[in-house]
C-alpha cells in the first residue's frame, strides 16, 4: 500500500510541537541565557561544586533546546525532499527522503518518551551499579554481560559514562561494577532497567553443555547534588583502603589507593579505584554514598505514599526481564510483556524498545 507521505509528515509535525509545548523551549531558551549568564561569572571557579552545577546544568539545556531545533529543521526540510524525489526519474532520491523521514519519526518518538519523565530526580545523571546474583560464575559472565550491555547503549546514544569501580570474579566475569552515566534524564531513562535480570543459556563454564539459569541485579539511582542536603556522619562510616586490580589479579598501580566505604548505619557499601589519589578515591565514593542514601529516602517515602493510598502492589523491581539464549532466543519484559526474538542485538544495546515500553508502563501503572 502507497504511503501517504504529506499526511505521515503531518503527524510527526503535530508530535513535535506538542512536545515543545510540554518542554517549554521558549522558557528553555530562556533559562540558557540566565545559565550562560552565571557561567560568565569571572569568580565562578572558587566554589567548584557551584560551578559543575551550572555548567552541567547549562550543557543540559542547551542539548535539548539543540535537540529541539534539530528535529523541527529536519521535519520542515521533509517536504522539499519529497519534491525532489517526485521530479527524479531514479528511485534512489524517493529512498532516501523515505530513510530521512523513517529517522526523523524515530527520533521523535524517543524524545516524547522524556516529556514522561517528570519524577523529582529524573533529569540527572545516573549511577549504575550492576552485581552477580545467583548462579556462581555463570551469574558472574551473566554479570559482565549486562555492564557490556549498558556501556553499549551509552555509546549508540554518545552519552559519557565514568566506570568507578569493577570487582572481577575469580574465574570469569565480574562480582560487581558501578559507572555513572552523564546526558539529560540519564537517571529517569535507565531507571527503568532497575531489577533482576536473570539469563537461561547453554552454559559456556559446563563441559556437560548443559542449561543453566542465573542472575544478576542492575541498581540505578540518581547523583545527588548540593541542594539534596544527604549528611553523613563521618563516625557512622568504616573506611577500608586497598590496592587496586584488574582482571587476574593484574597490578593497576601499587599504592593502597583503592577505597571502599562502609555505611554503619545502612550497611550500603561502596567502592571507588578509578582515580589516582586515596583522596580523589575517598572523595568520588562519598558522591556515590551520599546518592545512594539519597535514593534510601526516595523509596523510603514512595513507600509511605503506597502505604497511604493502599498499594500492596510491591516493588516492580524484582525479576524484571528474562534473556533466554537456549533452546529459543527470546528477551521478554515480565512486567509488561514487551518481547523480542533478536537477542543479539540486545546485549549488544539496542535496549531501546525496552526503555520505551518500560517508561511508558511506569508512567501507565503510576496513573491508574
């Protein structure tokens, strides 16, 4: 059946000016002028902290406002390249103006996505810690497939991801790994991915080749910033220093640089050896400590308000996806059913349609 190009363009241009309007790309604008502003500040570096909250925050808006644009120029240059095509003979203009307008719904259809994202905390950068569950090492290889998975998708979608600590697994794998990933609503996009990811394989570690199931968990939470007010008690945390390692016990420096902070109270635990000092170490897992306890109270009160309006429900966040490898090829979405054959590709990033699904489900389940 013949597409109806004017009336699909017609769409995608109705979409997008809704999604202005929802993002306020006049007040945007504005608020880029005001951050500029205090960017300009000639002593704006004296408090560092201040100083990456505006820039940051400057980068932020100025990417979605960019992002914004981009796809209003390329959704008024549609029509012209439709009539380009209409008067080539060569097909080939037809199937490009055909890609263009492919790409551009597309990208659309993703940026809509944000404007559900309206949580208090989901326009931030986000932390990322993923662990091996059950499974021995299986759930271990299970584990650093799932950290390959992420960093893969960051990189389709150019996001900037700062790896902060990897414990590697004796045999194969990983114990655990945290990175967090810097770009606009990083923590309300991926937060979604929080839960138990469990795998069913043919087991590369069993001479026998037999089946076998394992898991891993992914935590995401958001990065605290000065306005979150998290105080830490510093004789409710246990400091232990170590030397870093890479895979194989391999020496990455050889000074007790590496730290690792035990909250007493909580019992959350964090880990940092990416930086060269004790003090840059120490420095970078207090930011983690302080976001993870930032999310503690988050899901403190969420349960409270669960409690008052009668939702017995319980956390979406228990096994929430199910990779089967063998005797199919399946990746399925338990809580809202979302599925594909292609599992290749997802372990490979392109978890795209599960983000989406999986923002739309929460935001779909939080109104009803």
């Amino acid at each position: 059946m013949a597409r109806e190009y004017a009336l699909e363009i017609a769409e995608i241009s109705a979409t997008l000016k809704s999604i202005e309007q929802v993002l306020d790309l006049p007040k945007l604008e504005k608020e880029a002028v005001e951050l500029e502003e205090a960017a300009g500040v000639p002593n704006l570096w004296d408090d560092p902290g201040a100083a990456q909250a505006v820039t940051s925050k400057l980068s932020r808006t100025q990417a979605v406002i960019s992002k914004l644009k981009g796809l209003r120029s390329r959704v008024d240059d549609l029509p012209i390249l439709f009539e380009l095509a209409a008067e080539e003979s060569e097909g080939s203009a037809l199937h490009d103006a055909e890609a263009e307008l492919d790409s551009t719904k597309k990208a659309i259809s993703e940026l809509e996505v944000t404007t559900l994202l309206s949580g208090e905390y989901d326009n931030r950068d986000a932390l990322i810690t993923i662990r091996s569950e059950a499974g021995g090492v299986e759930a271990a290889d299970w584990a650093q497939m799932l950290y390959r998975m992420y960093l893969r998708y960051c990189e389709r979608h150019e996001f900037k991801t700062d790896i902060l600590e990897t414990s590697y697994a004796e045999e194969a794998g990983i114990k655990s790994a945290t990175f967090r990933v810097s770009a606009p609503y990083a923590y309300g996009t991926l937060s979604v991915e929080q839960g138990t990811h469990r795998l069913v394989r043919i087991s590369p570690f069993d001479s026998q080749s037999r089946r076998h199931t394992s898991f891993a968990g992914v935590e995401v939470v958001p990065v605290v910033e000065q306005s979150d007010h998290i105080e830490i008690d510093e004789k409710e945390i246990r400091v232990d220093v170590y030397r870093s390692s890479g895979p194989g016990g391999q020496g990455v420096n050889t000074t007790d640089s590496a730290v690792r902070l035990t909250h007493i109270p909580t019992g959350i635990v964090v880990s940092c050896q990416n930086e060269r000092s004790q003090i840059q170490n120490k420095a970078t897992a207090m930011a983690v400590l302080q976001s993870k306890l930032l999310e503690r109270r988050r899901q403190e009160e969420q349960a409270k308000i669960n409690a008052l309006k009668g939702d017995n429900s319980g956390s979406w966040g228990n096994q929430m996806r199910s990779y089967v490898l063998a005797p199919y090829q399946m990746v399925k979405d338990l809580r809202n059913n979302h599925e594909t054959g292609n599992t290749s590709a997802v372990l490979d990033g392109e978890i795209d349609d599960f983000i989406e699904a999986g923002i739309r489900w929460r935001r779909s389940t939080a109104s009803a």
